[in-house]
C-alpha cells in the first residue's frame, strides 16, 4: 500500500504541477519521491540537493554517515554512470533513464561495454562492467 501510494503522490505532483512537502524519516522513500531532500540533525538543515546531489558530495560527516545504507542502485540512472567517450565494440544500447538497478544482467551478459541513448537518439557514453563496479563501490575515487 505504502508504495502505491508513494507512486499515487508522484502522479498527482505531475498531472496537478504542484510543489509538495513530504516528511518523512525514511531516507529511501525521500530519495526515490524527492525531488530535491533536505537533510536535518537537532533542528539544524545539513544539506538540501536533489538526491544525486547528497548522494555524490555529502557535505558533512553526518550526511555521509546517514545516506551510507541508501541503495544508490535505485536512485541513479544509466545516463548518471555512462562515461563519455566513444566505444570501439558496444553491446545492445540502453535507455539513458534505465535505473541502475536494472542494468546488473545487461552489464553482466555483455561482452562489451553498452551504449546510453538519451533523448532524440543522442549517444550519451557507455557502461563498462568496471565502470558499474567503480559506482558500486561508493568509497571509490
């Protein structure tokens, strides 16, 4: 129920073009909502950046610590990871919008590194499987 209903206000913010404030204390749900999330710790705003924003540069320790458990997997998209730049031999070329989550077989079967597509057909850069793990291990440079 609570996802059909996280689903039924991301609908209504779209159709109606409305701004919403939503509150919770579920992280996960704030970053798969959210547009842009506010982060708080006694009464004092930490950091507020769309959830790619506080995801890629936590702007403290605290922030670092508190979004640690978050599944980035679900809240990047090909388009964030693929890496400029053309690719000699390319597998089947995906949707710039493809969560991440949904590319680990792609990425797994493919010999080779796979092509994003954005909007119009344009080439955005690929995903190699050393460049899904590199996003995979957050603690990489």
């Amino acid at each position: 129920i609570r996802a059909e209903m996280q689903g039924e206000l991301l609908r209504l913010q779209q159709v109606r073009r409305r701004t919403i404030v939503f509150i919770s204390h579920d992280l996960d749900e704030a970053m798969r909502i959210g547009d842009r999330i506010a982060i708080m710790k006694d009464g004092q705003v930490k950091q507020v950046g769309t959830p790619e924003e506080i995801l890629r540069a936590p702007a403290d320790d605290y922030v670092r610590a508190f979004v640690r458990g978050v599944d980035a997997a679900a809240v990047f998209t090909a388009g964030d990871i693929a890496l400029p730049g053309p690719v000699k031999d390319a597998g089947p070329p995906v949707a710039a919008n493809l969560p991440v989550s949904e590319l680990f077989g792609l990425v797994a079967r493919s010999e080779h590194p796979l092509p994003v597509i954005g909007d119009g057909g344009r080439y955005v850069g690929a995903i190699s499987k050393t460049t899904l793990l590199k996003f995979l291990d957050r603690g990489a440079e």
